[in-house]
C-alpha cells in the first residue's frame, strides 16, 4: 500500500521544507513509511553527482537521530566497477541485521 502525496510530505516535514519540493521530500516521506513498515536499513542509490541524493545524504544525521540510527548507506554510480561496494554492502547488512535483533529484544521487553 502506497501513502497519499500528502502523507509523504507530512513525513518529510521534519526534515526538510516541502517547498523544496522533488526527489529529497520523497525520499525522506518515504523513508519513514518505510521504518512505519518494519525496515532495519535504508539505502540511498543515486548517480554520481546526483544533487536530490547528495542534499538527501547529508541531511540523513538527523533523520537517523530521530528514528533509533537505523543503519544507512549512500551509493553513488558513476558507471565504473567500484571494488570497496561489496564490502560497504556486507557491512551494512551486518548493521541491518544487528539493528533487527535489538529492535526485536526491544519489542520482546514491551
């Protein structure tokens, strides 16, 4: 199930002036719709000197401050093979991992 526009932007409002409009409030709005839904992660794939990604990356500290630093990583794609990639994705699916495990003992002591 897919939230109303309006919704997401709600979402967002926290983090960034909806009058920005574009891809960065639907990427914040989201992402809350995503953590209301259960996921232990997020990840911000992007071009490579993609602006809405880059102003969505470096406004994330305080969204992750707010919602229990929920793992994050940011990719950038430039077209070329990046070696590091695979090991930044096994890391961060550790984190996610971790991070569902401390959310569920959570839910279990409630």
């Amino acid at each position: 199930h897919e939230p109303a526009m309006k919704q997401v932007e709600k979402w967002a409002m926290p983090f960034i002036n909806i009058t920005f409009r574009g891809e960065v409030v639907l990427g914040f709005g989201k992402a809350v719709d995503f953590i209301r839904k259960g996921a232990s992660g997020m990840v911000n794939v992007m071009p490579f000197t993609c602006m809405p990604g880059t102003v969505f990356t470096s406004l994330i500290k305080c969204f992750r401050q707010q919602y229990s630093e929920i793992p994050f990583i940011s990719l950038a794609y430039d077209g070329l093979d990046q070696s590091n990639n695979q090991i930044r994705l096994e890391a961060f699916m550790h984190q996610c991992t971790e991070y569902m495990k401390q959310k569920k003992m959570q839910e279990e002591v409630k």
